[in-house]
C-alpha cells in the first residue's frame, strides 16, 4: 500500500487520520478521543495540548499502518472543529489558555451586545471568547504585552504545533471565527478595535488549496507538505462533491450542519442561518449556508446511555427499527440549546408524549425522529428562503448528500427524506471532510485523483426516497414545530 495523502480530522469528540492512495481511496484510519471538560453551566472547554498529541499520534499510527514512509507522502490536508479557540505563547508555542469549545456560552450576553452594534458575532463563534481570554487569563495578557500573544481557531493551533510556529488561517476557519470582515476578506478591523485585540495576535490568511509549510521532520521522519486546511463542514461539502450552486449535504456528526453552496454569490438564508466562505482558491472565493443543529449524533448518544443500551447509538437504531412508531412519544434533542431557526441558548431537551404504549423501543424511535426533524428545521432555513436577501433567485434542492458517523442509521435518513420530501444520499465515504482536505492538499501539489473531476469521483452507497405524502410530511412537520416553539416560548 502506498500512501500518498494523508487527512487529519480534529473534530469535536475525537481527532482521526486517514491515509489515502493517489486515487483518494482510503488505506487506513486511526481515532483517538479527545476529553471535554465542563467546568460550570454553560462553560465547554477542551485541552490544547492534548488535541496536538492526540493529533501526532494518529499521523504516525495511520502511516505506520500502511506500512508508508512519511517520503512518499505528497500532501498533508487538515480538517478541524470551528468557532473554538486557544491562546498560545509564540515563542514556546505551549498553549496559555483551554480550547474554549464552540459549544461554550460565555460569550452569549456579550454575542448580543456585538449583535446590537452591528457585528455577525454568534455565540458558537470565536470572537467573545477571545475577547473573554485576554480579560480573564494574566498569562494571555502578559503574553499580549510581550508581543507573543498568538490566538487562532484549532486548525491555526495544530499548524503552528506541527509546523515549527507557522501561524496561517484559511478563509473558511476564518470566516466562523466572527472576527472576519466578507466584505473586505479579511480580519475586522472595527471588530479588533471593540474586542481590545491586536492583528499581530491573529494569524495570516491563505487560500485553502496552498502550500503553505510542511510538518516537522521529526514528527513523522521526514518533512510532509502541507497543502490545505480547512474547516470540517466546508471540507465535507467539498468531498461530497457538492462543488455546483445549489447543492447541498449534511454532516452528521456530534453536531449536523447543513450547507448549501451558493457559488461566487453570498447570499443570505432564513432566521438563525448563515453565509460562509466554503473555500478560497487564487484568491477567489466560492460561498456557501449553513444551518446548524447543535445536538444530533451526541443526543443520540445521550440517548443510548440514557436507556441503557449498551451498543451506543447503533444498538439504539436497531432497537428503534423494531417499532413502527413511536407510541405518542417524542424528544426535542436540545441539550446545548436549540440552533437553526431558534438560536435558543437556553432551550433544554424535552422528553413528552409517555404513556403505558411506550417502551424502550418507541423511546429510542422518538429520539432518533427528533434528530431527524431538527436536521429538516435547519435545512428548511437554507433552501426554502436562500434567495430572500442579497440574492432574489431561489436555489433549488435535488438531493441532500450526507456524510458522518450517525449517518450509518437507516432510519435516520429514511426520516430527514420523508420529513424533507427530498431524496438523500448517503455518501460511501462518512469522513467527508477528511476527504475533501485530502482532495485540496492533492489538487495543491498538483495531483488530479478524480481523473479530471474535482470531486474525486465521488459516489453514494445508498439513496433514501421520500416516502410520505405531502399532507402527511406538512402535518408531521407543523406538529413538531408547534412543540418546539412551545419549548422556545418556555424558555426565554
């Protein structure tokens, strides 16, 4: 086996690496964890330093598997968890604060003052944060005054840590950071100035496709290019082959996000989406939506612990499977709050509809259905109103491609096309956005792995048809909404 690529992921929950031959077919992968830690309500942090040794050590298992020598490899593409971020020392490059995750509300009241100011600064978003570290960490601000202060967004952390102190963003991480300006792609300089923070903290932008360093010879025994970083969803629309305005995917992950590429146009979606950079090539960008759901594979695994099944969310599928419905019983999967349309931080998950008709069964099909039914709220934000803003022509759906490690659930999918009305289509590959950094690395040390198709060739392994019809899907639909806005109501 020849390794040719190589992808690193670090996602939410665990960091992995896969290897991949000059086709772009996978060698082989390797998975380490990585722990969170919930020092109060609201507060969701991760170490640093754990995240970049858990990130060598998947580079060189994932290698060694092949039997490859770090020579051969031609690229290396990176992948990463956005809206998360840690401050480090640019000299010793040791990290001077936690990785405050992307789920962490801190910065929510702060968010809303940004907002009032006229700033797209969301608490899911770097930038409050930030902010929160230079004011609440000495050694953060000692760094600051010392001009050694270096902040960034995961994929800037595990950059400088494999690549001797090279401190780059691409535009896709930058863009979610908050501290991004689309209209100028670039920093925000108005923002710097309201958040007390300095540009020579942040890191430079670059393309996503770009050779930009190479990792540390000593880390793998020889030098690897590095030849893309990107973030995890845009990189996953990207390996779905979603490269055409108007297409679209979901990631099932910890998390769901639906985007939908929107060409060189930024246009605007419904309430609680919005635009990002998907990635940036010669200096041009190509755009995309997104609506989020910020509990779906973790609340399915909340859910299997929670009834104790012991398979984890698999077991929970195929015991869901076994009913044919879910007895009257239903889950609001909201355990961090409620994400697109809502934007509810406060909402918590909400479990109705109990009576003598239900059972493990129907508990575990009503958790599985929730997901389904928040995926749909997000996507219905993208499609149904993208044309309503900076752009008048609407983007219409074909197929929803899906990618992630809840996607294996049959019956998931089965319930985000009858509950959509559009087919889904699952990917053969569930680590969309390792592929895709792997299909940017290569196209940036010139390698064409998709012989002349940017895509790689890419292909489903099964289609999902909707199977409802289209009064029972508008019923379905307008009773759950009623419950979660009942639930949004509750809350506020």
């Amino acid at each position: 086996m020849k390794t040719t690529l190589l992808a690193l992921d670090a996602g939410t929950t665990q960091v992995k690496a896969i290897a991949y031959d000059e086709k772009v077919t996978v060698l082989a992968r390797a998975v380490r964890p990585v722990a969170t830690t919930y020092p109060g309500p609201g507060l969701v942090e991760q170490d640093a330093s754990q995240v970049l040794a858990a990130s060598v050590e998947v580079l060189t298992e994932v290698l060694g598997r092949t039997g490859g020598k770090a020579e051969g490899v031609k690229a290396l593409g990176i992948a990463n968890q956005r809206g998360s971020i840690v401050a480090w020392d640019s000299v010793s490059t040791k990290p001077l604060s936690p990785m405050i995750s992307w789920q962490d509300a801190r910065g929510a009241e702060r968010c809303e003052q940004l907002q009032a100011a006229g700033f797209f600064v969301m608490p899911g978003m770097a930038a409050s944060k930030a902010e929160w570290i230079m004011a609440n960490i000495d050694a953060a601000a000692g760094a600051a005054a010392a001009g050694r202060l270096r902040m960034g967004t995961p994929n800037s952390w595990l950059v400088a840590g494999l690549c001797g102190g090279l401190h780059t963003c691409d535009h896709s991480n930058a863009f979610p950071s908050g501290l991004y300006d689309f209209a100028d792609g670039d920093w925000s300089d108005a923002l710097l100035v309201e958040l007390g923070l300095e540009r020579a903290m942040l890191p430079e932008l670059v393309d996503s496709k770009l050779v930009t360093g190479g990792l540390q010879a000593e880390l793998l025994g020889a030098t690897v290019p590095l030849g893309c970083t990107s973030a995890d969803q845009q990189a996953s629309l990207f390996g779905l082959g979603c490269l055409v305005e108007g297409s679209a995917k979901c990631t099932l992950g910890t998390s769901a996000s639906v985007n939908l590429n929107t060409g060189g146009e930024l246009r605007l979606g419904g309430p609680g989406t919005f635009p990002l950079v998907a990635w940036r090539e010669d200096g041009v960008s190509t755009y995309c939506m997104e609506g989020q759901v910020i509990t779906a594979g973790e609340a399915l695994r909340w859910a299997a612990t929670a009834l104790g099944f012991d398979g984890g969310p698999a077991a929970l599928a195929a015991q869901a499977e076994t009913a044919d419905d879910c007895g009257g019983a239903w889950m609001i999967p909201a355990l961090h709050g409620l994400g697109t349309p809502w934007q509810e931080n406060n909402a918590q998950a909400q479990l109705g509809g109990l009576s003598a008709a239900v059972g493990r069964a129907q508990l575990a099909r009503a958790s599985v259905e929730g997901v389904a039914h928040r995926v749909v709220d997000a996507a219905e934000g993208l499609w149904q109103t993208a044309g309503e803003a900076l752009s008048t022509e609407p983007l219409p759906l074909e197929a929803l491609r899906v990618d992630g490690g809840a996607s294996s659930s049959g019956l998931l999918l089965q319930m985000i096309a009858d509950f959509t009305g559009t087919r889904v289509e699952r990917s053969s590959d569930l680590d969309g956005g390792a592929r895709g950094v792997a299909l940017m690395a290569a196209a940036a040390v010139g390698l064409e792995p998709g012989e002349g198709d940017p895509g790689g060739g890419w292909s489903f392994d099964r289609v999902f048809e909707p199977a409802l019809t289209e009064e029972r899907r508008l019923e379905q639909r307008a009773t759950w909404k009623a419950r979660v806005q009942a639930l949004v109501e509750g809350s506020s």
